[in-house]
C-alpha cells in the first residue's frame, strides 16, 4: 500500500515483452474509473534503439518511481492502476549487466503492490521497435515468477485472448 494513502489499492500490471500489458492496464483503469501509470520506459527508450546503459536502466527507475508518485493523488475509487513497476528495471539490470544497483533493490523492498497481475505469454508476439526478446518470452515468465515469490508478493497469472483476459484480470482483482 502507499505510503501517502493507505487505504490505496496498487494494482502492477507485469510480465515479458508483448504480453497485453498496457491494454490490460488501461481497460482496467477505464473500468474503476481511475488512473493508470503508464511505463516511463517506454517514451524513453524511443531514441535508444535498443542500445541501453545502466545509466539508461537507473533513469528509467527514477522516471517511474518519480511518475507513479506524480499520479498517486489523481486515484480515485482508492484504486492505483500501474502499467509496469521498477521490478522490470531489476529484471532487464539483471539480464542485461548481471546485476543491479542497490538503490533500485531497496526501492523495490519499499514499494509494495497489493496485487500484481502476471500477464501470460499466451498471447501471439506483436513486432515492436521497443521490443528485443521474442525468443525469449518463457525465459522471462520464469524470471518473474521468481522475483514475485522472492518478494512474497500477491499475484495471478493473467491469461486468455481479447476480452477473456480482461474478465479474467477483473476477476483476480475482485478475488483480491
């Protein structure tokens, strides 16, 4: 829950490369009337061409920590809708340096979700220029799985295609 309201519900939308993510969390967010965050990598990564620094990794999560806060006080229905969190900067830090910066893991022990949903990779690959693993998508489930159960964190496993996997979202927030 959010230090600056407790009573707000954060919900992440997570998981490997072309998964639905942003649909999901958008629709989700139009359902409870209230705000998604969207993924601040996304806009940055645009100019990169999929050449990344550590440095780009770090700013990455302090544009999403910086925006998630921003939008916090625009929730309504006690509901925060998040598009991705700092947990994918660890997973690609991870991957792509072998490590990541302390900072991001303490910041990571200190922001929890009260659910995450886990996008399935049931979903057809959509090409993408910000996208760089499509072999890899089995991979990359496993490695949230783990970062999710290492964090002892609440969450489902999204999956079907179209509107089944929004009812199937809306159905593990309801359970929550």
């Amino acid at each position: 829950m959010s230090t600056s309201n407790p009573e707000l519900m954060k919900i992440a939308v997570v998981g490997p490369e072309s998964t639905g993510k942003s649909t999901i969390a958008q629709a989700i967010a139009r359902h409870f009337n209230t705000v998604c965050v969207p993924e601040f990598a996304r806009e940055y990564c645009k100019n990169l061409h999929n050449e990344y620094t550590l440095q780009d990794e770090v700013n990455m999560y302090y544009g999403q920590i910086a925006l998630e806060d921003t939008l916090i006080p625009l929730a309504y229905n006690n509901m925060l809708i998040c598009d991705t969190t700092i947990l994918t900067v660890k997973i690609w830090c991870d991957h792509l340096f072998g490590d990541t910066p302390q900072e991001v893991k303490n910041e990571i022990q200190q922001r929890p979700y009260d659910l995450f949903l886990l996008m399935d990779i049931d979903l057809p690959w959509e090409e993408d220029p910000l996208r760089d693993f499509p072999e890899q998508r089995e991979h990359f489930m496993e490695v949230w799985k783990q970062e999710l159960n290492q964090l002892n964190a609440r969450y489902a496993i999204i999956s079907g295609l179209g509107a089944e996997r929004f009812e199937n979202a809306l159905k593990a927030i309801k359970s929550k």
